[in-house]
C-alpha cells in the first residue's frame, strides 16, 4: 500500500474518514522511518520520536522534523488515539527489550563471577611454592574454563565481560529513562 493512498491521495480525503488501518500504517511507518539508523541520518532517540509525533497530532501548518510529514499535514494529521497505543506498544517492547538485557546482564555476571574465582586460583598457583599445589590450581582453573577459554586469554575473556556488563547496564537505566519519558508524553 503507498503512503500517498494512506494519506488520502488522490481521492483527497482528510482526518476521519481515513480508515483506522490506514493510520495505523502511516504512524508506524513515520516511526520506523524516524527511529531507524539509515546511512544519511543518525539514529533518534525513541522518546524525541514520539514528540515529533506529537507535533503532527497538533493541528498547527508548523514544518515538522521530517518533510515527509510535513508535505502531507495539510491531508491529515496523526490521530491522537492512534498515536497513544504506539506509546504502549514502544513501552511494552522497551520493556521486553530489557527484560532479555538483565538476563543477559546476569549471565554476564555470572561469567565474572566465574572468570574472578580462576583468577584468584592463579594468582595463588603464582605464590605457590610446591609444584603440587601449582598443579593443584592449574587444574582446578582447567576445569572451570569453558570452550575457547584457557590460561593464556581469560584474563582478556573477564575484562571483554566486564566492559559489556558495562554496556548492558547503561542500556537498562537508559531504556528506563526512555519508559519515564515517554509516560510522562501527553498527546
């Protein structure tokens, strides 16, 4: 279906008697187009996005972010309505989003915790002074090593989970933050 038709072109129809389907599409394609990263533009955060939304829901001849909504305003603006149930479901799928992060961030953690405990195995094999208990460590670090992992890069493998754990957790509370914007967004 072609976004002109969406919008009414070119029977010129306007506002309430676009059919709800055909809203629909329009706001989740304008969202799509603004949120996604695309070779010419950096990607917006999700919150801006719905504001930009926002202002098309105003019935003001204003030049919005993008010209494509700009071009049609005067065909027929966003309906409010509509633009509410993204907000729920950009929320419900921010909140999924970082529900599969803190799983993510607690094997993350478990990982650590892990890589931590063979450290302190090499560090006492390194100040261990019978060759017995040296091999005592070595081997205790062999059994907890998992595939790809051995003594020569686990030092490298904890710091690359460390950094992402890192990450994970900036995502969250960014993610978060993003939620207590959008619910505090009025249409």
């Amino acid at each position: 279906m072609n976004v002109l038709m969406v919008l009414g072109y070119p029977n010129g129809i306007t506002k309430k008697e676009i059919p709800y389907f055909a809203q629909i599409i329009h706001i989740a394609d304008v969202f799509d187009a603004i949120v996604t990263k695309r070779q010419y533009t950096t990607h917006v955060d999700i919150s801006e996005t719905l504001k930009i939304l926002i202002k098309d829901t105003l019935p003001t001849r204003q030049t919005v972010a993008l010209d494509l909504l700009s071009s049609y305003s005067r065909l027929g603006k966003i309906n409010p309505r509509i633009l509410k149930v993204l907000f729920k479901v950009v929320i419900d799928d921010t909140i999924y989003e970082i529900s599969c992060t803190s799983q993510y961030v607690s094997y993350l953690k478990e990982q650590i915790k892990r890589l931590t405990k063979i450290q302190k195995y090499d560090e006492k094999m390194q100040i261990a002074k019978r060759q017995t208990e040296k091999d005592y460590y070595k081997d205790y670090m062999r059994l907890m090593f998992e595939p790809g992992e051995n003594y020569e890069n686990y030092n490298s493998v904890l710091k690359e989970y460390n950094e992402a754990l890192d990450m994970k957790e900036e995502l969250i509370d960014k993610l978060n933050n993003e939620i207590t914007i959008i619910k505090s967004l009025k249409t």
